[in-house]
C-alpha cells in the first residue's frame, strides 16, 4: 500500500522544491517528479513539510497540588491538528525517586491513548546513589536528557552540587542535560515579599521572577555544564538575559542549546496586569511573560542561530484548577498552552512578517529539534528512509483561534481570538493520515509510539578554552627547600 503526495512544495530546513513525495508503509519511499502510489494526497498550493516535533511538554502531570489537564490522548490529538506528529514530555519521579518505575509510569499511562508517537525527558529532581545508577537505566529505555529544576524551591529544585554530578554523570552516558533556568532561592524570597506587601495577583508572580534570575541561573548552569564537559540544553528562554549567557557560551564553542516559547515570542508581562483575574491566572507560566525588548531578543535570536528550537511548555491547567490561586498567586498551577497553535501562530507571527524564511520555520519547529534530541533523520527530515511524519503545510488557510474550535481539553485558550494564517492541510505520522482540515476525525488512541532516542555516539567536547586553561599542573617541591624568613 503506498501514498504519494502531489504538487506540493516540498519545504525543508535546507531549501524548497517542487516534487511528490512516495509513502510506502511508514516511512517516505522516494521523493522525485510524476511518482505514483495507491493512494493520491493533494497538496496543490501548499508546503510538504517534515511534521512537527514540540519538544517540551507537560501531559498529565502532578504539579503544584493538581494534575495537568491534557492528556495523553488529547494532547498528542491536538498537537496533530496543528501540524505536530510528535511530541517529547518530561517525566517526573515518583515518591520512591525511581527514575526506572516513572518511566514506567509515564509508559503506562501513554501508551493506550497517544495518536502519534512521543519521547520522554527524566527530570532530576534530587541526588544519591540509585539516581547515579538509573540514569542509566533510562538511557538504555531510550531517553537520553536529563532536566534539572533550578527553581521550584522545596519541591522539584536541585542544588548545585547536585546539578554537577548529574551533568558529570549525563557526559559518561552520552546524555544530553537540561536546565530550567531560574534563582529558585530568589525567586521564593521575593515571592514572600511580594504576599507581605499584600499583592497576592498574577502581577505578583511577574513581580518576583524578574529576568535577572532567569540570567544568573542561565549562567550558573553554563559554567557547570563548562565544568563537566557536557553540552547544555536551556528550556524555555524568555528573556535577553538568558539568552546573552547562550550566546557568549557558544562564541566559547560550547554547544548551549536555548528554547524559545511560541508564547514568549508573542504574548508580552501586560497580561499579567489584566483587570480580568481569569485572564491573568490562565497565562501564569514560569519563567513569566516577558517585555517587547525580550521579544525582540528572542527573534533576533531564532534569525541569528543563537537559539534553536520553537517549543510550547504546554502544561495546560483549566479555569477551575487557576482558581487555586484565587487569594495567592504562588498557588496558581503555572503552565500555558500551545501545543496545537504552534505551528500556526510561528507562521503567522514569523513567516508572514519576514522575521523567519519558511526554511528556518521548519528548522526550528522540526529538524533542529530532531537533530539536538538525536532522532535525526528518522524524524525531522524529509529524505528516503525517513518516518512518514508529513504535514501538508496550507498558507492559504486561516482560522481565528478559539476554544470553541480547539482540540485541547482547555475551555480556553491564551491566543484566543488571534486570526492565524494557515493551517494543516493534512497530518501524516508514519505515514498514516491522522488529520485533515474539515473531517476532524480523530486516530485511534494508541496508535502512537515511544521513540527511543539513542545516547550520543562521541562523549562531548564541549569544554571551553578556561577549562583548558585553568587544567591542573602537580607542582612538585622539596620539603626540605624551605626559603628563609618563612
Ligand atoms: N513551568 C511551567 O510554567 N509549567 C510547568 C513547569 C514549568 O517549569
Ligand atoms: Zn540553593
Ligand atoms: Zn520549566
Ligand atoms: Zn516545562
């Protein structure tokens, strides 16, 4: 049984061209002119672009006292209409601390409801001996990154002593680490402050995680990933602070990786000062909102290289789950959404404003995400051999996005109202059609795979010219030459 896609441009992180492209089973058989299949798709007028790959999100997670909303099957359901065929979620450890048992954990719930396929972050969350040892374990089940919390202070926050075994531990697996970035210590005293001085709102949580602590942790987590000799990844950058560390590390040569959020390029701190309670709560996030300025840092850093990947750290909590933090904002479960406007609102806020070319948008959507996870090219790619994970990409079709139209379970939206200016034609994962504009009939449930991401092949060279020069000499000295007077 074979497919094939017709009169696309096919678009690639490299360049566009028109050609079909032959699905044969799940993976893309051939890529050329005039090719014919069982099955015809058409994609007159639009892009044939490898699918999306959102590299953080948060699927049903127990956090700050509740459950995140959107699940498994939601979730990966969602991110298909929108052009996303896979996803990679961070698993977090359970009460016993096993890395091992939450895998299996976030195996057991995933597995009968995903629609496409998906991988796994472990978070880090403390330090001992079975840690040390069961990092290995995951990376032989197939996650190879390892997230290291330096805020969330009394819960899911590491110390630095903590971070740096791990990192060291994360350079003899081949293992890639993560950072969220932020002074949790800080953080926890301003929040205090903030309550004392009786603004107990959203702004407060705006207020008490300012970008300097995003910078000072950014840095802190460079110079011990320099330390250890391990590559760095950044989660969800929001701001220039953050950012610069990014840049000067890898002016150095290290290989520091910076994910800019969908939400942080287009939604700025304003919304936090919305008179509107709901409104603020359902766009409290962490690190928060941002200013214009950031913004403009943020893109510039998408243009330049500097930053990499567009990701949504969709942790989607609803109305009623916000109201926790009715009378306290450091009680609102901090998450947003973004895993099915992704695509769209790059295209519109990117693309169609020059910021982007249509090769980067699929660069940092798809195929740098696949590169730095290490599923490349069986994802990410459009090339013979690859996963038949394919979005037919329509700049033509635009949509005001609503909860009344979405796929989340959310009963809003924090881009509510926003009119974006194209859409996923067609949705292929593994070389299924798991989505076409206007049928809006869901896969089943379970037809989704984990995908295992290999360790890196070459343990990392990434140390910076201090650590060089700074390597240690053995003086050596004769006791015995004691100079007088001393
Ligand atoms: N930030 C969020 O806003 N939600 C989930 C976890 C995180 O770090
Ligand atoms: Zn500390
Ligand atoms: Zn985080
Ligand atoms: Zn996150």
């Amino acid at each position: 049984m074979t497919k094939v896609i017709k009169n696309g441009t096919v678009l690639t992180a490299d360049r566009q061209w028109t050609a079909d492209v032959l699905i044969e089973g799940e993976t893309i058989k051939q890529i050329g002119e005039n090719l014919s299949g069982d099955e015809v798709i058409d994609a007159e007028g639009a892009y044939v672009i490898p699918g999306g790959i959102d590299p953080h999100t948060h699927l049903e997670m127990p956090f700050m006292g509740t459950t995140a909303a959107e699940t498994f099957e939601s979730g990966t359901w969602a991110a298909a209409t929108g052009g996303t065929t896979m996803l990679v979620d961070f698993c977090l450890p359970g009460e016993d601390g096993s890395i091992k048992n939450a895998i299996n954990e976030w195996h057991r719930k995933s597995a009968p409801q995903i629609c496409s396929d998906i991988g796994y972050h472990m978070a880090i969350t403390g330090w001992n001996e079975s840690v040390f040892a069961e990092m290995k374990d995951a990376v032989e089940m197939g996650v190879n990154s390892f997230k290291h919390f330096m805020a969330y202070k009394g819960a899911l926050m590491i110390e630095d002593d903590e971070m740096f075994a791990s990192f060291k531990r994360c350079r003899e697996l081949g293992a890639l680490p993560m950072v969220h970035a932020e002074n949790g210590d800080l953080v926890a005293d301003m929040q205090a402050e903030m309550l004392a001085k009786g603004i107990t709102g959203p702004e407060g949580h705006a207020y008490s995680r300012p970008p300097e602590f995003e910078g000072e942790a950014a840095n802190r987590a460079i110079t011990i990933a320099d330390a250890a000799g391990t590559p760095l990844y950044i989660v969800h950058v929001s701001c220039e602070q953050a950012h610069e560390a990014i840049r000067r590390a890898r002016q150095k040569g290290m290989r520091v990786y910076g994910e800019p959020l969908i939400q942080f390029l287009t939604l700025d701190e304003s919304e936090y000062f919305h008179t509107d309670w709901e409104h603020a709560a359902r766009r409290v996030m962490s690190p928060p909102f941002r200013s214009k300025d950031h913004q403009d840092s943020l893109w510039a850093g998408l243009q330049a290289g500097s930053l990499q990947v567009v990701a949504t750290d969709h942790a989607a909590f609803t109305t009623e789950q916000k109201r926790m933090g009715i009378d306290n904002f450091t009680l609102i479960p901090n998450g947003s959404n973004g895993l099915e406007e992704r695509l769209a609102v790059l295209w519109t806020k990117g693309v169609e404003t020059g910021r982007l070319t249509p090769e980067e948008f699929v660069a940092v959507t798809s195929t740098n995400v696949a590169k730095i996870l290490n599923i490349y090219p069986q994802k990410g790619a459009i090339v013979e051999g690859a996963d038949a994970d394919i979005v037919v990409w329509d700049p033509k079709i635009s949509k005001t996005i609503s909860p009344a139209n979405h796929h989340s379970v959310l009963d809003y939206n924090v881009f509510e109202g926003w009119e974006v200016t194209a859409q996923a034609r067609h949705t292929l994962s593994r070389g299924e059609v798991i989505w076409s504009w206007g049928q809006n009939s869901q896969p089943q449930p379970g037809r989704g795979r984990f995908v295992k991401r290999p360790p890196f092949a070459s343990a990392s060279k990434a140390l910076s010219q201090w650590k060089e020069l700074t390597a240690p000499k053995q003086i050596q000295r004769d006791p015995m030459n004691i100079p007088a007077g001393i």
